[in-house]
C-alpha cells in the first residue's frame, strides 16, 4: 500500500501495522517514517516529524532532511494527536489488497478484521496455493484443487526426496563455481594494490629529489612575479574614482573649506599610489578635488613630479565627449595646479563648478566619476 502509515501508542492490537487511511491530516504522520504517534512537530517548512526523528536532527545541523531547510528549537509547532481524535479516524481494512472494501474508525475495523473479514488467506492442504477463506470452498468443490485434478497418481516419497537432492546437488556446483571466479578476482585486485603501492613509492622518491629543484624554480616564478607588478604598476597611466553619495556632499553647506570628503578608491599610477578627496567650498558653488601623489618604496625609480604632465577629468556618464578635462599646463580659473605641503604628500587641487557638474548630466545614481592621465 504506497499510502499506509503505522500507529505508535495507540492500540496494542493496531500499533506498528501498516493501515491505509481513508483521510488523515498531514500533520499526523511523520513525513520522514510515515508513523502516525501522538505527537508530531511541525517544521517552518511544513513538513512534520515524530518525537523520535525530530531528536535526531536536533543533535545534528537542524536542518530539515527533505529540503535542506534549517529550522530553531524555539520556532517549532508541538501539535498533539488525543486518543479520541484518532478514534475518529476512518481506516481501510488490513486485507484491502485482498478485495475487501471495508472502511471505518479503528475499533470498527479491529472488530471487523478479527470476527468478520473473510478476506484472509489460508493455505490448501492439497495444493499449499495461498486461497482466500471465502474462496476455499470453491477451490475443492468447483474450481477443484490442482494436485488432485492434474495427476491421479501421487509421487513416491523417495522420489521426491532423490529429484531434491539432485537440485541441491546443481545448486552447490553453481555456487561453488561462482566463488571460485570471486576469489580469482579478488586476487587480481590484490596484485594490482601492490603494484599501485609500488608506483606511489616511486613518485616519492622522484618528488623527493626534485624538491630543491621545485623550490628554486618556485622562487624564480616570484621573482617573474614582482618584476612583472613593478612594470605594470609604472606602465599605469590613468586611474578613475567613483564618488558614491555624491548628493550628500554637494548639499552639505556647513562644511569649511579645509574639511574634505575622501574617495573610497585607491588606484596606483607611473609607480604612485593616488588618492582622491573633495570637500564643497562654502563661499563659492565650487567642488574642490585633490588628487594626493604618495610615493612607493622604489622612489628612486619614479619620474619626478613636477615633470609629470597631469590632467583631472570629470567624466560624463553617456558621452565621452562631454568629459571636462583641466590639465596642468591650462591656466584656467580653478587650477589644476601643484600644492607642496612640508610634512605632507604633493597634490593636483582644481574645482568644478556645481552647475555644470548638475545640469550637465554627471551625476548618476547618485555618484559622480573622476580620472586623473598622465599626458
């Protein structure tokens, strides 16, 4: 019966025997073992388990098993199955599978199942065939039994016992042939451990070998590396910034001159690592940028500053041709120009006017893009 379920603690006479049940709430019956006990719990992902399975999985992830939900202790929902509740319930008789339609509560059909039901099967005394009490009748009557109707004659009883010697006999040559293939095979699987133990000995002794010989190619490779990422680093000739919440900054009118908002983006170029910061100058409607030049540890290897020909640029979002570019050698109102500060890193200051970074269409998502290139 793919719909039978057993119940646990009900019934001496029905506990752990398979019943089909006309109708039963799914949060009866434990969704992992089908038993249907007086206690269930109920999942945040609906499925329900009985006391036993629920402990277990309690010790271990607390993850429900059916679809890898995890579930808290303290959010599960105990639900009670009460003795009168189950008595209510309407059941199939055991022998269903045997034709008999029978439905009712549990007493109903433990009464039935065990005073009324000719649905059971009993065994021919002739034939040993497996007959329905109902049908025995009939079966030596009417339908007759087999034994009696296909041979007149009985066999001897010595006969019967040689012909089943003889099957044993087949049997146990069959069986012996079979384990003498499986212990041949065993052994061929036994060689080829071995030999694969050889192998592994081997590429021991070869790793073994060639381990200085790994370590010096090893260091070589970092070597490669380093050399690679100093070349890479000079070879950088621009980098971008991206100014998130930019709305913040453009309206906050409280700020002084010297209190500047960094960047979150820190970007390396000609060997340099930059840094950008702005603040909002409140006695013009100006957004001041300072890209700050910091030196690495190969100084000696940078090209000087004040050689380097820098541009800042306001990058538009769409159109590339809209960029607002201010380099070094442009004397405009607003910079860009060197700041040398003792104590400090140099920087490129410039500003951008406030109106053409709005109606120009440079802010989007609430975040603006400014670029510093070497020229």
């Amino acid at each position: 019966m793919s719909s039978a379920k057993c119940l646990v603690g009900f019934s001496t006479a029905l506990d752990w025997r398979p019943l089909e049940f006309v109708q039963l709430d799914t949060i009866r019956a434990c969704s992992l073992c089908n038993v249907v006990p007086k206690e269930t719990f109920l999942l945040e992902c609906s499925h329900v388990l009985c006391d036993v399975c629920y402990r277990v999985l309690l010790q271990g992830r607390q993850r429900c098993p059916l679809d890898g939900e995890e579930f808290r202790e303290n959010d599960i929902q105990k639900i009670s199955f009460k003795a009168k509740q189950a008595a209510m319930v309407r059941v199939r008789c055991f022998n269903a599978t045997s034709g008999c339609d029978f439905t009712g509560t549990l007493e109903e059909m433990e009464s039935h199942f065990f005073n009324e039901c000719t649905s059971h099967a009993v065994r021919c005394n002739e034939c040993n065939a497996n007959v329905l009490r109902r049908d025995i009748a009939n079966h030596f009557s009417e339908q007759g039994c087999q034994v009696r109707d296909s041979s007149s004659e009985a066999i001897p009883a010595g006969d019967r016992v040689y012909e089943m010697g003889r099957k044993i006999d087949t049997s146990l040559e069959t069986i012996t042939g079979m384990v003498s293939s499986i212990e041949d095979k065993l052994n061929a699987h036994v060689v080829a451990i071995d030999n694969a133990k050889d192998s592994i000995e081997r590429v021991k002794e070869c790793v073994t070998t060639n381990g200085n010989e790994v370590r010096f190619i090893k260091e070589r490779m970092d070597n490669e590396e380093c050399l690679l990422r100093a070349v890479a680093h000079s070879a950088c000739r621009e980098a971008y910034f991206q100014v998130r919440n930019i709305s913040r900054i453009l309206e906050d009118r409280t700020q002084c001159f010297y209190t500047v908002f960094p960047a979150s983006d820190v970007s390396n170029v000609c060997g340099y690592s930059t840094e950008l910061q702005l603040c909002l100058l409140n006695d013009t409607a100006n957004l001041l940028s300072r890209v700050y030049f910091k030196a690495t540890s190969e100084e000696s290897r940078l090209e000087w500053l004040s050689s380097i020909d820098v541009a800042v640029v306001l990058i538009h979002p769409y159109y590339s041709s809209k960029n607002i570019e201010r380099a070094l050698y442009q004397i405009v109102p607003g910079g860009p120009r060197w700041q040398w500060v003792s104590g400090s890193s140099p920087y490129i200051m410039t500003s951008f006017k406030l109106d053409d970074i709005r109606k120009g269409g440079f802010i989007r998502g609430d975040s603006i893009c400014l670029g510093i290139k070497i020229l």
